[in-house]
C-alpha cells in the first residue's frame, strides 16, 4: 500500500474527496472525521488489509499521519 491508497481509503471511508485528505489532516481540521468516521475508517482499513492490523492498533490514530506512522512500523505503507 501506498499513501495515495490509503488516503482514498480515508476519503471513501470519511465520504469526502480525496483532495481533503492531506498529510496534515485529522479529526481536529475535518469535520467528517469524528468518532463514527473513525470507526469508517479503522474498518475500512481491516478489510482493505485482510486483517493485517487490529483495530486496537488504530484506536488512538485521529490523523493521517499518525495512521500512516503505524502501518509503516507494520511494514504494510511504503
């Protein structure tokens, strides 16, 4: 996976354009990412990664970055 994939994973997931998401997006700046969006988007992840990363590994992730850090320590983003 690449971060051009999973920021349309996070706009699909969010129902926002993928131009919204930037590397500096979070739940703070994005009105659609509030606590229902951030479970749109932990699973939409899951299924995405066929399960290679729990939910409780995203638990606390309310950014692009801090998502995109975790599933580049799992080896799963490039």
């Amino acid at each position: 996976m690449n971060t051009k994939q999973l920021k349309k994973i996070i706009s699909k997931a969010l129902n926002v354009s993928e131009k919204q998401i930037t590397e500096e997006t979070n739940s703070d700046n994005l009105e659609e990412w509030d606590s229902l969006g951030h479970l749109s988007i932990m699973s939409s992840l899951d299924k995405n990664l066929k399960g290679k990363i729990s939910a409780t590994s995203l638990h606390e992730a309310y950014s692009f970055k801090k998502i995109a850090s975790i599933l580049i320590k799992k080896n799963i983003l490039e």
